[in-house]
C-alpha cells in the first residue's frame, strides 16, 4: 500500500469537493438554502466542457473558462426562476424546490441525450508522471491542485477585497440591513449563484479530465458529498469548505485504500452524522444562538 | 358519539371497497395487471401516510424514509425466505425491526432542525442502503428472490390500519403535542411539552408503518434489490405528502393515489415522468407552498361546503 500515492489521489478528489462546496457554503450563507440543484449544475459544467473540447475543439483552459461562464448563467437562471420566489417562505417548501430543481435538471438532460455516459479524450492534460518518495504523481494532479488553488485565490480576492464581495458579506450577515444600506439584496444573491456556480462548472470540467467518464446523474453523488463537505468545515465558511473537501476527499480514498470501497460512501455519511450530532456548527462555524 | 358514528360510517364504507374490489378479484374482473396496481397503490398510500406523521403532523423534515421501508423489506424477506416463517410474521417482525431502527435513527438525529434534520435523515437512510449492499447474506447488490405472497387483503388491511392508528394518534392528546412541536417548537417546549419524546414517538411510528409497507413491497415483486430504496424513493414519498398538503392526512393519501395512478401509465416513459413530477413539485411550491389540501381533510372540505349551500 502506498500511502503517499493515495494522499496525491485524496487531495485530487479533496479539491473537487472542495470547488463544488464553496458554492453550497456561500449559497447557504446568504440565502439558507441547500441548493441540491448545485450539483447539477456540477454535471452540466462537465458536459459543457466535454462538448467544447471534442465539439469546438478548444484547450483545457479555454473549455474551463467556457464551463464557468454557462454555469454561471444557469445558476443565475435557477436562482431567478426557482428560488427567488421562495426567500420567505418555508425551509420545507425551499428544500422540497430544490430538490425538484435538481430532479428536474437531470431527468431533461436524460430526456435530451439519454443516460449514456460520454468519455472525455485522454490528452486533455499532460500525461506524464513524476517520481516522489517513489510515489508515481500524474501531472494530472499537480495540474488540477494549481487550477483549485488559483480559483480559491480568487474567490478570496472576490469576497474580501471587492465592493460585490463586500456586500455579500454584508447580505449574508443581515439582508434587511444590508438593505437598508442600500445594497441590491437581488443582484447580490444572484452573483453568489454566479460564482458557486462558475466554481461549480470549473470541478465539472476538471472531474472529467481527471476520471473521463460523465454522465447524467454524476451530479448527485458528488453533490451530497460537497454538501457534507460543507457542514463539516462549517456551512457558511469559506476556508471551512475548503478544508471539509480535502478532508473529505482523503478520508474517502483511505477508505477505499484499506479495501472497503464498497464502504466508501457510507463513510461520508457517517463523518456527516458525527459531525452534525457532536459539532453541528462545523470546524470553522459560528455557533449562532435561537432567537425566539 | 358524533365521532364514533363517523367512525363506524368510514369503517363500513372501506370494508364495501374491499368487499367490492374481493368480490371482483374473485370473479375475475379485475386482472392482474390492475390488481397489482391496485396493491401498490396500496403500499404508497402506507408510505405516505407514515411519512405524513413525521412531516405533517410534527413538522420534522425527514427525506430518508425509504430506509425504514428497506429494513422492512428485507427482515420481512429474511422471515419468510431464509427462516420459512409465515408471511404474517414476517410482516410484524418487519415493523417492530423498522421501528427500533427508527428509534435508533431518531434519537441522535431528531435533536438537530430543519435542513439539518433533513440531510441527518437522508445520511442515515443511505447508511441502511449500502449496509445491506455490503452484506452477502440478502444478495449484496444482485439482490433477494422473495416469493410473491402480497394479496390485496394484506395490503387492504395493512392501509386499514395504518390510517386509523395514525389518525387516532393525530386527534389524541399525544398527537395535538405533536401538532404544537410543528407550529412552534421553542412555545410548545415552554408549554411543557416533552418535545423530544413527541418527535422521537411520531418518528418511530412512521418507521413502524415504513417497515410494514416495504415488508408488502418486497412480497409484491420477485426480487428487492438495494437500489429500488435510494435518494429517489425517499423523494417519491415526499412528494405524496408535500404534494397533498403539509399536515393533511387525507391529501397525502389522495397523491398518493392519484400519483400512483399516474406513474403507472407513464411506465414506459420514465424521464417524462420525472420531468413531470419534478415540474409539478416546484409549481406547487411556487404557488401554493401548503400543498394542495393545505392542513385540510377531506370532510372539512365537505362540510365548508354544505354550510355555503345552506346559507345561500
């Protein structure tokens, strides 16, 4: 068993949770919504990047870009069509909508091109591999973690350094008073959907230059696992959601390493349950008090 | 005496359906196509109903009870396949083991609220699927051939009872505490109300009806599989219940009918199906949040409207 090659493995998958938990956690942050559409919108970046690397045949990084910006739109459109009408309404009937939404994104995709899985080309990422402490590390790798550390990078500059940033935080502290300070409730709301959903489109694409194979309902697994990824670093952190991926990711690939991949995903669910029952807020969450 | 009266007015009006629908099963009227769809209309309306008491009635979001419907089906097809116990048996043994599951379930998860109740229960039903796809002793993932002994007059009873038992738990004093847990939690707890008992009572009983209504479930097909208790049957009864109306008994069991019905005909479309359903959840959602009976039944329907017609 080579545990320094499953950690290079853990900490590919790790980083896209990660990317898809970022915009749980920031969605949640400003509305209190578990958008199950979220990883949906994960699946459609994936086959926006497939179509756009065999169909208009473009490089990896141009087909990222490309991803990001359809899935920033569909997440926008989602959030305007499905969720806005919902802000006050009840947690019920926002789950129960979005878990409609996703059901619904999924079952039209199928609709249009059936279920059948597609393949990414091989060549999307170099495929050479470097010996560490002889571990075999693929390019692939390196590759992704740079492209998952300069989008984090950039989150951060987006959230802490610019005026949309700003007002995300402040909406996420208290809509009414952000409100009331005349900041655009609405167009804020709707450029944290952009954003986790651009984040989400880029782990699209880079799952499927990384494991090749998408298909229709690929969303969902992934999806449930961000989330989890999420609560354990703590919904609404930014660096939470972060570190919850990469968590994830590893604890998953030891899982799977010591021969119990049948387990694998069970072992997520149960992190979820210990982490809800003996630290609901999280690593990095706040504990916030009931009002009544 | 009012009450009782109605009591006994319903009671015979379900007993001449059976009698009704017996009568033509015997006589062949019915064949098996529609008697088997007669039956799982049946084992939807259970799982709904039970689901209904969990969400409906106590206001606790639940979206994983196709586990306890799973742990239902397979003890029930232990019972009877691997044990040679009857059929009977098999089915309350199926619900005692969903309820203790429920319990174990619902103790440590029913502390947390809303979304993260949900996922808790979601988290834990997928637990219970990929338990029994890791155990070699059920078929793993190929699943369990179980004999079809499922008949109408099981699954007639079965719904029987699980309507009156969760309707006279609703009108008990047991049931208007949970009612208060769902309005308000933090004033039913100052009104001195044992919420977490409430929530874990009405958790289990839904349990309890979820394991009887999978124990039907497993004897109606040849096979259970792991996979027909996923994300999506747990979706499937949630919409029976949100569908019907949050809190109304008999609006979960008329989508549960009328959706049942539906998907029959739409077998062979199975996309268009979800699509259908899909659209229609967040078009209800949209415009009318409550679901379609509100916490309405059936009889205040009626009776709001024969007190218009007097009037006018």
């Amino acid at each position: 068993m080579d545990w320094l090659q499953q950690l290079f493995n853990g900490i590919s998958l790790g980083s896209i949770y990660a990317l898809i938990a970022l915009g749980y956690t920031m969605v949640y942050g400003i509305i209190k919504l578990i958008n199950f559409a979220h990883g949906d919108v994960f699946m459609l970046g994936a086959f926006v990047g497939f179509f756009a690397i065999t169909r208009w045949e473009m490089g990896f990084i141009p087909a990222l870009i490309t991803a990001m910006i359809v899935c920033a739109i569909i997440g926008v459109i989602i959030e305007r069509v499905a969720y806005k009408r919902l802000r006050n309404a009840t947690r019920i009937a926002a789950l129960t909508t979005a878990i409609g939404v996703s059901f619904l994104i999924e079952y039209t995709m199928i609709f249009f091109r059936g279920a059948t899985p597609e393949a990414y080309p091989k060549n999307v990422l170099p495929e050479k591999t470097i010996e560490i402490l002889g571990a075999k590390l693929d390019y692939k790798i390196i590759f992704i973690l740079i492209v998952t550390v300069i989008l984090m990078v950039l989150l951060q500059f987006i959230v802490h350094k610019t005026k949309i940033g700003k007002a995300m935080r402040a909406v996420s502290y208290d809509a009414d008073a952000a409100k009331l300070m005349g900041i655009n409730v609405d167009n804020t709301i709707s450029a944290t959907f952009a954003i986790g959903s651009a984040l989400a489109g880029a782990a699209g694409v880079i799952f499927g230059a990384y494991y090749t194979r998408i298909d229709p309902l690929m969303g969902v697994l992934p999806g449930l696992k961000a989330f989890i990824a999420a609560v354990l670093g703590g919904i609404g952190s930014i660096p939470g959601a972060m570190v919850g991926g990469f968590i994830l990711g590893i604890v998953e690939t030891i899982v799977s390493a010591v021969g119990y991949s049948l387990w694998r995903d069970a072992a997520a669910f149960i992190i979820l349950i210990l982490i809800l029952l003996l630290k609901p807020a999280g690593l990095f969450g706040k504990n916030i008090r009931e009002k009544v | 005496m009012k009450k009782s009266k109605a009591f006994w007015v319903y009671l015979a009006l379900a007993l001449v359906i059976y009698a009704v629908v017996q009568v033509m099963t015997a006589n062949e009227m019915i064949d098996l196509y529609y008697q088997n769809m007669l039956i799982t209309i049946c084992i939807n309306i259970m799982l709904a109903v039970s689901l209904h008491i969990v969400i409906g009635i106590t206001g606790q979001f639940s979206i994983g009870h196709a586990g306890f419907m799973a742990v239902g089906a397979y003890v029930s097809a232990i019972c009877t396949m691997k044990l040679g116990l009857p059929f009977i048996v098999g089915i309350i043994m199926a619900g005692v083991v969903a309820a203790i599951a429920g319990l174990l379930v619902g103790v440590p998860s029913l502390r947390l609220k809303g979304d993260y109740l949900a996922i808790a229960t979601l988290g834990f039903a997928e637990i219970i699927r990929i338990t029994f796809l890791n155990i070699d002793y059920v078929g793993g993932a190929a699943g369990m051939v179980v004999n079809h002994m499922t008949t109408w007059t099981y699954a007639f009873l079965g719904v029987l009872i699980t309507i009156l038992v969760i309707s006279n738990f609703t009108n008990s004093r047991h049931g208007r505490s949970c009612l208060a847990i769902r309005e308000d939690e933090i004033a039913a707890d100052a009104m001195g109300i044992n919420t977490t008992y409430y929530k874990v009572v009405a958790f289990v009983i839904g349990s309890l009806f979820a394991g009887v209504a999978g124990a039907l479930y497993a004897h109606n097909f040849y096979i259970i599989q792991p996979t027909a208790f996923n994300f999506l049957k747990s979706f499937e009864i949630l919409i029976y219940v949100v569908l019907g109306g949050l809190g109304s008994l008999s609006g979960s069991v008329i989508a549960a009918i009328f959706l049942t019905t539906v998907s029959q005909y739409l077998q062979a479309f199975p996309e268009t199906r979800m699509i259908i359903y899909s659209v229609v959840l967040i078009l209800v959602m949209l415009y009318r949040p409550t679901g379609l009976m509100g916490t309405k039944e059936l009889k205040d329907v009626f009776r709001l409207k024969k007190r218009g017609g007097s009037e006018a």
